[in-house]
DNA sequence: TCCGTTTGTAAGCAACTGCTTACAACGCTA
DNA sequence: TAGCGTTGTAAGCAGTTGCTTACAAACGGA
C-alpha cells in the first residue's frame, strides 16, 4: 500500500525464508490452528499457493518452523547457566525466538505435542540433568523444565497477575532457589 | 449401534447436561478449535440444532463448561493441604474433572485464557497466597501455581518421559521440597 | 534468439465450520 | 379432544479452510 511497491524480484529462497518467519510469527502468536495459509502467505508478502509448492501442507510447514526454532541457544550455554537462561530468554517479552510460544499456544495440536517432547525433552532436559547427581535426576530435570514452561503458560497465555509484571530478576531469583532445592538437594 | 436404541423421550433438561458432558470432555481431548459441534452433538446423542437452542454459540457452551468444572473441591480444602492436592488431582490419571485439561488444551483460545485466569488466578492463587508471609507473597503463589501447570503440561500434553510414567507420590515430594523452599522462606 | 525451467499469480474446488430454518412429534392443559 | 408450547429432527446456508490447477512472466543456457 506504500508507494514503493517492490515488484517482487524473482528470489525462491527469500520467499521461502519470509514464509517461514511469517509462520513462525502467526503460529507463535495465534497457534496452529488459529492461523490460516492465508495469513501467513500475507504476512510474508507471497501467494499463498507458493507455500504449498515450497513446503506441501501446512503441517509440513509447521513442523519446518519448530526444527528451524532451536536448540542452538541450548548447544552454546554451560550447563550451570542453563536455567536462568532459558528463564530469562522466556520472560523476555521483545525476544525474537518463538519457539516456546509455539509450542505453548499449539499445545492441543498433535504434531506441537511431538515437537515438545523431542525439542525440550531431548536436548533440554538433558542437558538439565547434568545439573544432579540424584538417581533419579531425569525426572527431577523434567520438573524443573515443567516449572519454566509452567511460567511461560500463566505469563503468556493466562495474563496472570501479578506474574505478568513481575521484574525478571525477581522470578529469577525465586525460581532458582527453588530449583537449587529440587536439583542439588542430593538424595 | 446396540439393541437397545433408546427412544429418546422428551428431557430437555437431560439433553442439555449429555450436552455438557459430552463438551467438557472433548474440549478436554481435543481442545476448543479441534472439537465440533458435530462432535459434542454426536456424543450426546442429541441434535446439533439442540446444542444452539441451549447454549447458543459453541462459544457459550465452552465458557458454561468452564464455569461448571469448578472451585468447589477448591473451596473445601484447607490451604496447607492444597498443593499436594491440586497436585495430586492433576497426576491422578483416570480423573473426572476435566477442568485442568480443558485449560491446557485450549490454551490458544482466548475464552480460555480469561477463565484460566479468573478460576486459577483468583481462586487457587489466592488461597495459595496464604501458605507464605513473604512481601512478594502473590508472585511466590504464581510460580508455585505455575509449577503445578507446567507439570500437567507437560505430561498429558507432551508426554515427557519419565514425567509420565513416574509415581505420584516421587513427584509429590520433589515439588513439596521445591515449593516449601519458595514459599515458606520468609523474606 | 529460442526454449525449457523456475518463480509468481489468480481463480477455484471440495470439504468442513458454526449456525439457522422449517417442520414433525410429543405431552400438557383446558 | 382440541389447541399450543416444548422438544427433537432434517436439511441447508454462507463463510472459511487447506490445497490444486491453469497460466503468465522472468530467467538462463543453447
């Protein structure tokens, strides 16, 4: 609706690549279900019938967008920072990586179901339970995984006071003593 | 399907509770979006036009299942016991109050949301509250209540291993531990 | 320059969605 | 028994959805 409306240069990757972040946006935003190929097609500026040629269905897509939305992060943290870095990239409201909202708001969506328990249960949790030396530290890992995914649902998703607002460092603090409770805590 | 097709006599009242049966476990299944009013029709063995002559819209309907899967087992329990039995009715498996999956599951929808912050936020939280003295003491009550939520999420939603499978009573204990650290710490 | 492939566009299709309407069967009351 | 509101049924409507098809424009190698 500019004036400057771009012709579209002849460019498959960067169509595909503006596809991809629509999607990663709108399904972060609204959920699977609650986003149409219409939308995401807009929002990237391409025909939605593009979408189809580069990625066949939407769930295709879908699951392209949670593969591409990593573990990168996870990969380059210490162990011992992982907690609070996660957290923290969690409760940062202007973040750029979607991936918990993705799979928050597509919980009742199958395929986002599967991508939890691969994404975060591998990789994740296993790198958590590094942080024990407890028999049972995977399940203890998977409790605390559960905390910060627990908090990212009310803070997101339920608008829960005075969560919402509360300072980062605030919830920082509590959630690792609590954890340092439930992961160091030997035996 | 069996010999026994029954007539359907003329219960309105009876028509509508099926109607709210056969909804609050759906959306419990399946979430919001992903369940139909063909579907909750279907299963109460009722007309579907019946469904918006009771309820008016689907969306109607959700909010009085909300409405109904409620705070009364809330109400009725002593705050120093209500962890361990929210916890408890949330690992407890063959369940009959839905109102925790209904959540999880329709957590991209907004309806939900809103409920999801006035049943949990007002009510549990509240209560929660009064287990600590802290100045911080709401947010200490959000993060364990996050806690309880996350765990649900992650068990029924992404079938986290060994989250699943691990016993009641394991998991009872590492989060009292945790939650008795962030709560009960004073300042 | 010619031609085949790649990229982008426009239109449409079949299925499904929430919701409505028109109507039949029942049961109560007068 | 006649009449009428209540309950249940069947069919359909308009909008949306994921996905497909038919075609035009741009590119690159010959």
């Amino acid at each position: 609706m500019t004036a400057e409306q771009q012709v579209r240069k002849r460019d498959a990757a960067a169509t595909k690549a503006s596809l991809l972040d629509a999607a990663a946006e709108l399904f972060a935003e609204r959920g699977f279900d609650r986003t149409t190929v219409r939308d995401i097609a807009k929002r990237a500026g391409a025909n939605q019938s593009l979408l189809f040629r580069y990625f066949g269905t939407k769930e295709a897509l879908f699951e392209e967008v949670v593969a591409r939305s990593g573990l990168e992060k996870l990969a380059a943290t210490p162990p011992e920072q992982l907690l609070s870095t996660i957290l923290r990239s969690m409760l940062d409201t202007d973040r750029k990586d979607h991936s918990l909202a993705v799979f928050l708001r597509s919980a009742e969506h199958d395929s986002a179901a599967g991508a939890i328990r691969r994404q975060l249960g591998e990789a994740y949790s296993q790198a958590l339970t590094t942080l024990t030396d407890s028999p049972d530290a995977e399940l203890r890992a998977d409790l605390a995984l559960a905390w910060l995914l627990g908090i990212g649902l009310l803070r997101e998703i339920g608008g829960k006071e005075p969560l919402t607002n509360a300072a980062t460092e605030d919830i920082v603090e509590l959630v690792l003593a609590g954890t340092r409770t439930l992961l160091e805590r030997g035996e």
